[in-house]
C-alpha cells in the first residue's frame, strides 16, 4: 500500500483552508462534530504547532499530536472508492481534457466533482464520513487531536488536491497511468507542491520551516556518519523542541 509523508507544520498565529474543496473537508469535519469547543480546541492545536509528520494512505490519515506531557497516536478514516466507482470517475476526467490539465496544474475543478457525484462517485466527504480515532481519553467526535490533524489535512488539500485522491484510494502514479490508457495522447506530468512518497513511519520530526507550503523531509546522512545515530539525535532534538513549545504556547 502506497503512502505519502508530510513534514510537521510549524507553528502559525492564523491559517484557514483557501480552496473550495479544502474548505469542503473542514465543514465535514465541523458538521460531524458533536461538541463545537472541541473543534475550536482542534483548530488551536493545528495552529500550535503540536501536530507531528503526517502520514497519508488509502482510506487512512495518521499522526502524533503532541499534548501536555503526552503523545497521542491520532488517526482519520475515509471511505475509499471502489474499483467500480474508480472506473467511472476516470472516464469523466478522460472525456474532457481541461480537467485532466487543471488536475496536472493542482486544481480540483467543481464540475468534475459535480460530474463524479451524479456518476455516485462521492470524492469530498459529507457528514459522518471522517471517522476519528485516538489513544487519549477523550470522549467527544472528533477528539481535540483528530480534529487538529483534519484541520491540518485541510491545508495539505489545498496544496495538492493529489491527497484527496490518494485518501480515496489512487496514488498518483497509478491514477495518472490508468488515464493514458483512457485517450489517445500524452496526459503530461505535473510538478508536485508537496508531493515525495516515503515509507509511513520513517519520516523525521522537522524543525519550522519558513515556508508556508509543507514539504516531505528528505535526510541523507554525512559520509562516515551512521545513519540510525543520526535519527536518533534528530529524534532527541524534535521531543526537547516540542516540550518548549507546549510550554509556551498551550497554557491558559
């Protein structure tokens, strides 16, 4: 099973979904929701900073969202498409090439997500369709950690709308290679805004990057250098920066 890494946000003062579609998953986080606090509390542990490497997979979202003293393993289901509704999804993006270019230049357009859903291919999630789970003790759907990595996971889809259709169940590779069986010409390549697939779970901390747009971390170690030391500093170093920013920014 393919999945994709994403490098830990750094903390931001304010950030909210741009795209429609972004915005589309945060109102299905937010309409699931049975407790609107626990959402606002969800939406300050984004923006805190607390929210680890996040590790995207069919039907899958997963990360560590640090809290008070604490690691809580934090994870999102999503329905994934069928075969069957994978094969007519495909068709409709085939059939008109514009989608197929505003797909490569990292744009979902509207009318093919209408197209889809008259087609019973359902790409955005609707209420009830994200199922959160976590290790914590808390009781309420979403926990403040799952709706802190939807919320984050919203920013990732407005970057790359290739996440919302890996979540559904294709790679990018695999969606792209079943489309240039669909026409006669070429389909094209895109150059990815956050895109380098890595094994889930390999992925190190980061420290904040400057840029808004997340990246995937690559390390290669020095020659000489032995590569697990190497992650096991890192690791050191990524826990001493969390436990200093929980001290400063989630009190009160």
């Amino acid at each position: 099973m393919t999945a994709r890494g994403f490098a830990a946000f750094p903390k931001v003062k304010r950030r909210v979904a741009t795209t429609w579609w972004g915005k589309a998953w945060v109102k299905a986080l937010e309409d699931t929701a049975l407790d609107t606090r626990t959402v606002r509390l969800g939406r300050r542990y984004a923006h805190a900073g607390v929210v680890g490497p996040i590790t995207v997979s069919p039907g899958r979202l997963h990360a560590q969202v640090h809290d008070v003293g604490t690691v809580h393993n934090t994870t999102v289901a999503v329905p994934s498409l069928s075969e069957v509704h994978w094969g007519r999804f495909l068709d409709r993006v085939a059939d008109h090439p514009g989608h197929i270019a505003a797909l490569l230049d990292n744009d979902m357009p509207r009318d093919l997500v209408t197209a889809a859903e008259e087609s019973g291919v359902d790409l955005l999630p609707g209420i009830g369709d994200l199922e959160p789970d976590c290790d914590c003790d808390g009781w309420e759907l979403p926990c403040r950690h799952a709706a802190a990595l939807a919320f984050q996971v919203g920013w990732l889809l407005d970057a790359d709308p290739f996440v919302l259709l890996l979540l559904k169940g294709k790679p990018e590779q695999e969606l792209l290679g079943a489309l240039k069986d669909r026409v006669a010409g070429p389909v094209g390549t895109r150059t990815p805004v956050v895109v380098s697939v890595e094994p889930a779970g390999q992925l190190p901390a980061k420290p904040p990057l400057p840029a808004t747009t997340p990246v995937v971390l690559a390390v290669e170690p020095p020659p000489g250098a032995d590569a697990a030391h190497l992650t096991a500093l890192m690791e050191i170093a990524a826990n001493r920066a969390r436990a200093l920013l929980r001290s400063g920014t989630l009190e009160g």
